[in-house]
C-alpha cells in the first residue's frame, strides 16, 4: 500500500493543529488546548468548601476548609481544580517491596502529612464532590496561571507526561473518565506527584520530581496496580495494531521525512482520540483518515506523543487505518554513518505491547545503504538514491533499522539461517570481523539447538557507534566497540555480549514481556544464555567462574560505580532501579537476573551425570508455554513448580522479590574413626539474610586419587554443623558451594 499524502513543510509551532473540523461537541478540542497552553481569556469557578475526601487506591486526599478553584480550559467540562487549604495525605504501600521502596527514599514506610495547597487534573468521577452552586465565576489569575503552567512543565520534563494527552482522550466521550495527577508539595518531601492512570504498567504512582546534574527526572516512590494487573489486561486499549506501512526518505544530512500507515482494530466502542507514544523530538506533520479527511493532531513540542481526533467514533469489528506524515529527528551521524537513537520508538507505537506486521521503505544517499529488521524484498539505486523495500510477514513487537556507509558479508552455516553482517567502511577492516561473526554464528548455532529453530529466516547484524547492543527481531545491532576494540574489560565480555543479543531471538521474540516488572525475566535468560554459550563453546573455566564472580561482586553492597548492589531493590523493579539513590538497573535486572537462572539450573541439575536435561527442559517449555504471549514473573514461577514438583515460594520469596545476598563462613574438621573411616563435620555460618532464610548449596569432596563426590545441604540456620557421611578415604579438600551454584559469598 501507498500512501497518497505529500510531504509538507515543518511549522515550528509549540502546539501544532491540522484541522479540518470534528463533530459538534460539549467539549472543544481547540479551545481547550489553546488554554491549556496559554492564559488567554478564561474563566474558572471560585468557592470555599469545608471538606473534600478523594481516595484513588492507597492514597488519601483529605482536604479542609479553604478555597477551591474549578476549570475547564474552555472545554465545556471540567478537569482541574486548585485548592487553597489545609491538605491531610495519608499514604501506606500495598505491600514488602513497596514498603521499601518508601523507606529506601523516605526513612519511613507510610506518609501521612499536612501541607497547604494543592492541584489536580482528572476525568475520574470525584465522589461527595461538593455543592458549586454557590460558586462565583471569575477570570483567571496570572498567578494561577503560572503555577498551572509550572506543574504541565514539570509533568512533561520529568516525567515525560503531556498532561493534555491524558485529559484529551477521556474529555471527548461522554463517559466517565479513568485519569488523575495530582501535584503538591512538602515541606519535607519537596515536590511530589500521584498519578491514577490504567494505561500505565502501574496503575497508582507516587513519585518525587527530582533534578541531579541539571538533569529532570522522577524517583518513583511507590507504584502498584489493583491483583498486579498488566495494562492491556485492564480494557483500556483504544485499538489494537496490526500493521504498518512506513516510507521513509532520508535526506538534508539527518533528517528523514516519513509516511506511515497505521491499521488497526478498534477495541473499545466510541472513542474519538487515538494516543501514540515516539521518540520526543519527532515532530507531526498531518494527520489523515481512511477517507482522506485531515485530522486533528494534538502534540507539544518534545513530548514522547502526541494524539489524532478522529471525525467519527470507533466501532468494533470495523477495522481502518490512519495515515501519519510526520519528521523523524532520530538520526545522529558519526563516523561516517548514522546512529538511529530511537531503534524501537521512531515510528508512532501504541502505548501498549502490540504485535504487528510491517512493510518498510527507505530511500537514502546512495552512498549510504539502509538494514532494516525484516525481510528485503527489492533494492535499487535511482538518480543518486539508494531505495530499498522491507516486509515483516510474522507479527513481532518492534520494528527497527540502522543506516551508515557499510560493507557486508554473509555467512552460512547448515542447520541455522543466513547471518549476514554489515559493518562500516570507515572504521571496521573485513579481517576484524571475524571474532564478532564467529560468535555470532556459534550462538545461533548452540541457541537453534537447544530450543527449536531461529523464528526468523535471516539474522542480519548492523554496527553503530553507541555503547550498547539491541536484538530487534532478526536484526542484531552491535556497538562497534565490540569489532574493532580489542579492549575487552572482563574477559569472555564481548563474546558474551554478542551472544545475549542473539539470545534475544528466543526470549524477547518468541516469548516476550509485557510490564517493567517481568523484563528480568528476559534480559536474565538471554544474559544467561550469553554465559551458557561462552562456557560451552570456549570451555574456559577460569573466564566462566570469572563471569559469576563479577556478577556476584556487582550484585554484593556497595556495587560498582553509583550501584548501591541489591540493596536497590529487587528484579521485579526493573526500570525503578535507576534513581536518585543509585544507579543499578543494569546491576540487579542482567547480573543477578542471570544468576537467579544459574541457580535454578543447579536445583535442576543432576549431580550423580552432571547432567543439566532437566533445566533445559524446563526452558523448552518455558518456549513451548509463552510461545507468542508476554510472560509474567507468577506464570515464570508457575512453570518452575510444575518441574520442581514442588512449592516454589521459598525461592521467589527470597531471590526474586527479595534483596538480601548470603554470607557463607565455612569450615570442616576430619576425624578418623575406630573402624578406618573418616568422619567430617562442616560448620557454616550464614550471615547477611533474614531469619527464615534457607537454600540448597552443594559441596564437593575431592579425593587425593582424582575421585570426588557431590552432596547437597539445606542450610537454613544463622549456624549449623553437618556430618557427612563416613568416609574410606581422607578427603583432600571439600568445596563448599559448588559451580557457584548460589548467589553467595563464601569465606573459607
């Protein structure tokens, strides 16, 4: 399909409006974000209220007597009010983990404050709302104005929230809405904002507006929503994405011009707004309708959104399409070719996790040559342009591409697609590559035979000049670091690298992740994968107990650089585990993610054949059971009880939704007994965890003549002796902890 809409020139206005008219409602769109940007003319509803109680899940609103301001930005209904008063907040976390969140940022595990004034912007129905009938209508003051102006600017630069969106989507139906944002401020806490939004992966947020460095951000406080529901499990969903088309010319340096047709099927009946998430510095050009009507588009400048108002409201089971033309400013050139930024957010998405199928078109300098993560179906070079065509036939979650000055190389291999490696002319020599696709190669390899075929009939790998790697679905892109240094900081980093983002083949591609919460899940197993490949394809002993050591040192307290280790949090927090305090996403949701799979492989393994069947079974049917469908960190646990065959609880108590990492002191004494034998006790001591704590360590008897044997012990006291079994040779030494097959330290 093609989309029949030129280009147009680029307004540089904050608030951009492509209109063409919408049926004739009680809300207006135009005024509304006119004043929701500017003062303008407006009036609001003045009064004084004796009290006002608003309960959104934990959080307790109580206010007092004082003055309370209505309004409605023009829009016929209203959606915000400041109040002038005394304000009681009373706040308790639903459960441990948010408990400590709060005490990690606050010293306390609940709140409950007065403060004086504050804001709120909604479209939920406000319970016992009070009589306004005694309210006088009044202009609106410049300080009011400005303080409302202070709080849209705060939502937007940390929180990246363009509150108008929010509203916008809700204000146009007649229904009740589903959006609240509340904005106050404490002596004590400073400046704090709760958020009442079912799009998001929490429902109830409580964060503090923080900024470090001049840098804008939010430290999430606490964040839950009602049985740990996800987003899309909530009803909320306006449509459902099926497919893209996308054309995209590339030119004037970095900027590229894009046409993109959205289809979808709607979901929810009647809506009239239809929000997309992006890269924030994208800038929306026009807006059009399957009837070629031009829509509305509602955006600010640098916002990661923006919103299309459609002329009729969404019926289901009728399927349609949009057509979006906007810039793209997601290209940054270095080195002689260019570094797309926004690899899984440069087109508009949906907000939720939709599977979909695309076909993609890049016109470029025909210098330059385009990889996109799809299936090339036509390449040809017109008129100094270099155009290709790309079509994705298998839904998938992203979609992504990479641009620059590239030589390649295909390299096959029987039994595994074609991986095909693009790498730069300026800064890679052909004779460097082959580290990076000997291990890439290997990985898919080692990978296809464990779990089932690639799910994609090429692996292509692009370099870019950027410190990190992503494994989009069939397209690897790969910090050129990893070519052409030679530096590696740990040994074995760089092949394990290579191979986590072809792990992502499998866990991401097949089975994916829905929530912030659950993303361990994948990036453990595909870092662990990472580490399984390096140990079965190099069978360095000493580099893989280095791999576990690093990640069991950057996990211990205090941790590397601005980490603070687990004390940060657990897995489940994922994206939270960046903030203010410290720096530990990579820390807590790679590092020991993947070691938490270390050590279900070794509750899994076999120590009598030292074989690992039964965990790679259970990773089989890990594949076989989410095949298609986002994970959970419950349905995870589900699928190690039924190979267990047993209650799990114990584990995921303390290793996923817990932060606290053993100390083992061990020692043994040897005694010969009357009959010849030898008997050993071994003393441990465990140290650094809560009482209650227990896990299954193996230990090692090594003989003088080579022989050796494996035994395992619960060890669930802060001390505790262990009798092994008699002996008929003196032991040479015992090894406590075994493979490492616990996230420990151990002091001999």
């Amino acid at each position: 399909m093609k989309i029949n809409v030129h280009f147009s020139v680029l307004v540089a206005t904050m608030i951009i409006f492509l209109t063409a008219g919408v049926n004739a409602r009680a809300f207006d769109v135009d005024t509304f974000v006119s004043n929701f940007e500017n003062k303008n003319d407006q009036t609001v509803l003045v009064g004084q209220i004796d009290s006002l109680t608003i309960i959104r899940g934990n959080a307790e609103f109580h206010l007092g007597k004082g003055e309370l301001t209505i309004l409605d930005f023009g829009g016929g209904k209203p959606c915000a009010m400041v109040f002038k008063g005394k304000v009681h907040f009373i706040y308790s976390p639903p459960d441990e983990i948010e408990h400590y969140q709060l005490m990690k940022f606050t010293g306390k595990d609940t709140i409950d404050c007065k403060f004086d004034d504050i804001t709120f912007l909604y479209t939920v129905d406000i319970d016992n709302f009070p009589n306004t009938t005694t309210f006088s209508s009044k202009n609106l003051s410049g300080d009011m104005w400005y303080d409302l102006r202070d709080i849209r600017n705060a939502s937007e630069d940390h929180l990246g929230i363009y509150l108008a969106n929010n509203l916008i989507g809700d204000l146009l139906n007649d229904g009740p809405g589903s959006f609240l944002y509340a904005d106050f401020k404490m002596t004590k806490f400073d400046h704090l904002a709760f958020i009442d939004d079912p799009t998001r992966d929490d429902r109830y947020t409580l964060c503090k507006l923080v900024r470090k460095s001049g840098h804008a951000s939010c430290d999430v406080w606490c964040g839950y929503s009602d049985d740990n529901s996800l987003p899309s499990q909530r009803g909320l969903m306006a449509i459902d994405i099926k497919h893209y088309v996308i054309d995209s010319r590339i030119e004037r340096g970095d900027k590229m011009l894009v046409k993109c047709r959205i289809s979808y099927t709607p979901m929810q009946m009647g809506k009239l707004y239809l929000p997309f998430f992006w890269y924030k510095k994208n800038q929306p050009l026009l807006a059009m309708s399957s009837d070629g009507d031009t829509l509305k588009i509602v955006h600010k400048k640098d916002s990661p959104g923006f919103g299309v108002v459609l002329k009729e409201p969404m019926s289901i089971g009728e399927d349609d399409y949009i057509d979006i033309e906007y810039q793209g400013e997601t290209l940054i050139k270095a080195w002689g070719y260019f570094f797309n930024m926004a690899q899984t957010y440069w087109y508009p998405r949906n907000i939720f996790r939709d599977k979909a199928t695309f076909e993609l078109s890049f016109k470029c300098s025909e210098d330059f040559q385009a990889v996109a993560s799809a299936t090339l179906v036509d390449s040809q070079t017109k008129d100094g342009f270099n155009i290709t065509r790309w079509r994705q036939d298998v839904p998938v979650v992203i979609a992504t591409f990479e641009l620059g000055l590239y030589n390649n190389d295909v390299f096959l291999e029987l039994g595994i697609p074609p991986v095909n490696i693009f790498y730069s002319k300026s800064m890679t020599r052909k004779e460097q590559l082959g580290n990076s696709a000997h291990d890439i190669v290997l990985s898919l390899k080692y990978f296809s035979t464990l779990f089932g075929p690639c799910p994609f009939d090429t692996l292509k790998v692009a370099e870019f000049p950027g410190y990190h790697g992503l494994g989009a679905p069939g397209l690897l892109h790969l910090t050129d670091i990893t070519t052409w240094s030679d530096y590696s900081p740990n040994k074995g980093s760089f092949e394990q690298f290579r191979s986590h983002e072809v792990a992502h083949q499998w866990w991401y591609h097949i089975v994916g992740v829905e929530s912030y919460r659950d993303t361990w899940i994948i990036e453990g197993l595909a870092e662990y994968c990472g580490y399984a490949f390096y140990q079965s394809a190099f069978k360095n002993t000493e580099i893989c107990k280095n791999i576990l050591w690093n990640w069991r040192l950057n996990v211990n307290p205090p941790g590397p650089g601005e980490s603070i280790g687990s004390e940060a949090g657990p897995v489940v927090m994922g994206r939270r585990l960046n903030s203010s305090k410290s720096k530990d996403y990579s820390v807590i949701v790679y590092d020991k993610s993947a070691y938490i799979f270390h050590m279900i492989r070794y509750l899994f393994h076999d120590y009598k054949s030292d074989s690992d069947d039964a965990f790679l079974a259970f990773l089989r049917d890990l594949l076989d059971r989410y095949k298609d469908k986002p994970i959970t960190t419950s349905g995870l646990q589900e699928v190690v009880e039924a190979h267990a065959q047993t209650d799990m609880d114990w584990f995921f108590d303390q290793w996923v939704y817990g932060i606290h990492i053993p100390t083992y002191r061990f020692s043994y004494d040897t005694e010969k007994t009357a009959d010849g034998q030898f008997q050993v006790t071994c003393h441990v001591k465990q140290e650094d965890v809560p009482d209650g704590f227990k896990m299954i360590v193996p230990l090692t008897v090594v003989f003088d003549d080579g022989q050796f044997a494996h035994m395992q012990y619960w060890i669930d006291q802060p001390q505790m002796d262990i009798e092994l079994p008699p002996l008929p040779i003196k032991p040479k030494k015992i090894d406590f902890n075994t493979y490492d097959a616990v996230l420990a330290r151990v002091i001999d």
